[in-house]
C-alpha cells in the first residue's frame, strides 16, 4: 500500500512533463507545417557522396 503514495507523484510528475513538452512543441511552431514535412520523403534526393 505504501507504494501507492511513491507510485502517484511519479505518475503526476510524468503527466505534468509531458503536458510542458507539448504546449513547448505546440508553442515552437513544431505542428505549422505538417504537409511539407510529410512529402519531403517523397521527393528525397539521391546523396552523391554514398559509396557504392
């Protein structure tokens, strides 16, 4: 049972960090551009420095 009082700080702690790294992402601009970021792959280009 004593467990349970360590257990729910840590849980309220990890909530609590979680919600700052998104209002962070959220506030940086990290969500603007979703579509740009989600075609770059798509139209990757070749590197010339590989080794083949």
């Amino acid at each position: 049972m004593s467990i349970i009082f360590t257990l729910i700080p840590v849980a309220i702690l990890f909530v609590i960090i979680a919600v700052v790294i998104f209002f962070w992402a959220v506030k940086s601009d990290q969500f603007e551009d979703l579509d740009r970021q989600a075609s770059n792959i798509l139209f990757d280009e070749d590197r010339k420095d590989r080794h083949e």
